[in-house]
C-alpha cells in the first residue's frame, strides 16, 4: 500500500530523528526548516525539499510542525509564506510542539477558517525516544481526526492518548513539565540535606529508589548529578520556556500554581548564573550554591 506524503516542519534535536522515523516506516517525507543543514541531512536521508511552509502544504495532505514555541508555530502556520497561504483544503496540521494551549487553539480556529484541520500532539521522552520511535505522544483533536492519525503517531511513540478536544495535549504536557520540575527540585533538595549531613548521595539513592519517593525522574536525574554531568538532555531554557506557558495559562483560567512560580525563579536563577543550556538536573546546583555543598559521593 502507498503510504501518503507527509510534510515535516522543525527539524531539531526532536524533529530529526522524529522524521527520520517516518522515513524508515515507509512514508515520503517533504521537510523545510529555517536552517539549511538540518534540511541536507534529511534530504540525504531520502526527504524531499520545500522552499517554505506553504510549499509544504501544497505537497501534502498531513503536515507535521516540531518548533520551539507558540510564536514559531503562528509564524509557520499564519505568517507570510506559512501553511495557510497555500489555497488547499481538507490538510491537516499535527502540531508536535510544546506550545501554550492557548495558542493551540488559536491556530486551530484560524485554519479551521481555511478548511484545514488542526491537532495538538506535544510528546515526551526526549532525544533518546526520539531516536528509538518511543516517545510519549499527548493529543488533542476530534475523534476523527484521531482515529485518522493514530497509526502516524505510532511511528513516533510507543504511547498515543487523545487527552480531549484541541489543546487537551498541550494541557497535558504542561501538567506533565509542572511534576518533572518540581520533582527534580524535590530531589535536589533531598540529596543536598542528605550530602551536606555526611550521608553517601549514592547510598541514598540505592536505600529509597524502591520505596514511595523513588520516581522515574529520579532513576534518571541522580545518576547524571553524582556523575556531575550536566549535558543537556532537556535545556533548563526550553523548561523555563514551558513554566511560562503553564504560568499563563494557569493564571488565565484561575488556577493558582504556587510552587510552579517557585521552580521558575529556580530556574531563573540557574539561567542568569549561566546555565541556561544545562540539562535541567542542573537544578540541583542551585542548593549546592546556597548550601556550600556538592552532590557526588
Ligand atoms: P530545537 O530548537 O532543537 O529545534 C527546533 C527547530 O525548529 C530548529 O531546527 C529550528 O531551526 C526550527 N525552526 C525555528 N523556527 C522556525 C521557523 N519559523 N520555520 C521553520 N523552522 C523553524 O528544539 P527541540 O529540542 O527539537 O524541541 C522542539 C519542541 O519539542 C519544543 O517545543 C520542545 O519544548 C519540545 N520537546 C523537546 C524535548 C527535548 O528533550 N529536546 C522533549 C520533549 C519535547
């Protein structure tokens, strides 16, 4: 069976491997990106070129964006030489970014306008699961559309789940960014009481991983911390660039989020020391500064 052509818009750290991924499963790829060699290496990879947005949605029926944020996307999808100066109906834009749920639905509404449908599809699981097609895919869309998409989304993730209608990802994701960070700061403050007060940080860990307060971002945090490698993995920017989202969005519907405002200005804090780039385990050389101690054994 002929797979249809998808479009591929974003080819960084998530995009590449996620693209390639199509690629592997059988599908024609079109792909664009404002930067060149991201575009050479897939086209090496067997993806054909387009010269803007718009040319990739003149190509494709499904057109899949993975971009840094809201303001990207909006460029992509409603800006000069974006998806929707392209006269085509019946397209559908998976957005794979980690946007503001409110924006989701902006662009869900203005292509809506343009006969183009359009779902929300943030993942998690980083690089790693990027590579290996594993990722954690969070959708928002209609049913249809779903049903549609789903077998597309599996190339990607080992984990597909509608969460509701347009935006419900997104929401998702940020729920999922809110735990993840205040986790890491639950442990890094954990870890610097235990090291300062003459406890092994690698006895620690091996005593309590099993028990309640073992977790997932633990199991993959603390080994990197007593290694002291801080080699991103998910930048403390792009954490505090979903902190912010989900401070908006939280503050346009009424929903206080006391401790998420405390983890930003932790995260604040590291970016103005200059570890903006950090793996967001950098986190703990926070209290390592306040507490004068280092987490390694
Ligand atoms: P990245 O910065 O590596 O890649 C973004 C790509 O978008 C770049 O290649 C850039 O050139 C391209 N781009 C930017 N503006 C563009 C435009 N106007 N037109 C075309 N291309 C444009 O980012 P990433 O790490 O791949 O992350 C992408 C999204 O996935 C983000 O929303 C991020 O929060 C999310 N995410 C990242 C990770 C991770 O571990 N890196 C994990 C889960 C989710």
């Amino acid at each position: 069976m002929m797979l249809k052509k998808i479009g591929f818009i974003g080819l960084g750290i998530m995009g590449k491997p996620m693209a390639k991924n199509l690629i592997k499963a059988g599908y024609s790829l079109v792909v664009y990106d404002i930067f060149d060699a991201a575009v050479e290496e897939l086209n090496a990879a067997g993806a054909e070129t387009a010269s803007s947005p718009k040319d990739v949605a003149e190509k494709c029926e499904t057109i899949i964006t993975m971009l840094p944020n809201g303001p990207q996307v909006k460029e992509v999808v409603t800006g000069a030489g974006g998806i929707l100066e392209a006269s085509v109906i019946g397209r559908i834009v998976i957005d794979m970014s980690s946007i503001s749920p409110i924006v989701s639905k902006e662009m869900y509404d203005e292509c809506k306008k343009k006969g183009i449908r359009f779902m929300d599809a943030p993942v998690s699981g980083g690089e790693p699961k990027a590579k290996d097609g594993t990722l954690a895919i969070m959708v928002g869309c209609d049913e249809d559309d779903f049903e549609q998409n789903v077998s597309l989304l599996k190339c990607m993730g080992s984990s597909v789940v509608r969460t509701g209608e347009i935006g419900s990802g997104n929401v998702t994701k940020l729920a999922n960014q809110i735990i993840v960070a205040l986790n890491i700061a639950a442990v890094s403050e954990a870890f610097t009481l235990a090291t300062k007060a003459g406890v092994d940080p690698q006895c620690v860990f091996d005593a309590i991983k099993g028990g309640l307060a073992g977790s997932t971002v633990m199991n993959a945090k603390i080994p990197m911390i007593l290694e002291r490698n801080f080699n991103p993995g998910f930048k403390i920017d792009l954490h505090i660039k979903d902190l912010a989202n989900a401070l908006d969005t939280a503050h346009s519907i009424g929903v206080p989020v006391p401790l998420t405002s405390v983890i930003m200005e932790i995260m604040q804090a590291l970016r103005v020391d200059g570890k903006g780039q950090n793996d967001h385990g950098s986190v703990v050389q926070f209290y390592e500064k306040l507490a004068q101690v280092e987490v390694k054994s």
